[in-house]
C-alpha cells in the first residue's frame, strides 16, 4: 500500500472508531450487585435530630412509620410534650403489639398498640379510649397528631432489643 493510501485508511479506521471511544469513556462504573436497586437517599435537614425523617413536610404514610419510628423486632423509646398539659410523656412500642406508656416518671398505663387506617392506635388499662394518631413531620420536628388534639411534639426516638 503507498503511503498517501496507508494514511486515508489510518484515518478512515480513526473516523469510525471514534463514537465507540467516546462512548466507552462515557461509560459509568459498573453497580456492585446487590446496590443497583438502593435508593437515593435524601438529605438530613439542618439542625434536625438523626432520627427525624427525611424530605418534605407531610404526615407520614403507615410504611413510613414502620419504617422510620415502629421497626420490626424492635422496642421503640418515644419521649414526647403533650401539647394540652405541656407535660412530658413516654411511649415504648414493643414487639407483639405491647405498649407501656405514661407520663415521664409516672406509671405505665400502655396496654397494646396497633395500626388502623394508617394511623397509630394506642389502648390503655386506666382510660377507655383508644387513642389513634399520626406523626406530621414539619421543619426539624416531628409530632404525634391524635384525632382532635393539637400537634404534640416528639423529643426523642430511640430504638433498643427486647
């Protein structure tokens, strides 16, 4: 092959390689299995507590509270302000359905819990009433919403083992 010829054919083969190369350089790092399907993960909110969940103001769906606040397995520690006394309050959800609850420093009278129509429902050995709510997540706070009663705030979560 001449010379001039060799140099059109070198720069033919150039021509027609160059997509390939420009999409293998475009080409992403390959996803280990099992991380393909994670979820993106939203921002904290500043100053927010670690345990507030994340993203828009909103009342959180019941799989959101199974996710977030009422976890398998787990007895959630909910330290709260009744918004009517202003006194502080415990909640602990435990396994089973078990509930004790009270005000802070006070006696248990939590008996069982229990969701209903995406609402948390709570039933108590010394008041007859069931008490049903829902968790409003608004700025950096969360509240226990019961039917009727203003926004109590949530001070604390913690998760601990049976």
């Amino acid at each position: 092959m001449s010379q001039p010829r060799a140099q059109c054919g070198a720069i033919l083969l150039a021509a027609c390689l160059a997509p390939w190369s420009a999409m293998a350089q475009d080409a992403k790092e390959p996803v280990p299995p099992g991380l393909a399907a994670a979820p993106a993960t939203c921002g904290a909110r500043p100053e927010a507590p670690q345990w507030l969940p994340c993203g828009p103001d909103r009342v959180l769906s019941e799989a959101e509270v199974k996710t977030h606040i009422v976890k398998d397995g787990m007895v959630t520690k909910i330290v709260g302000t009744s918004a009517k006394s202003g006194k502080r309050y415990f909640i602990n959800i435990k396994p089973g359905g078990k509930l004790d609850t009270g005000l802070e420093g006070g006696v248990n009278i939590g008996k069982s819990w229990k969701f209903s129509n995406g609402k948390l429902c709570r039933d108590y050995y010394r008041i007859t009433d069931v008490h049903c709510g829902v968790f409003e997540l608004a700025g950096t706070a969360l509240y226990l919403v019961d039917d009727g009663d203003p926004r109590s705030p949530i001070n604390s979560i913690e998760f601990t083992q049976p």
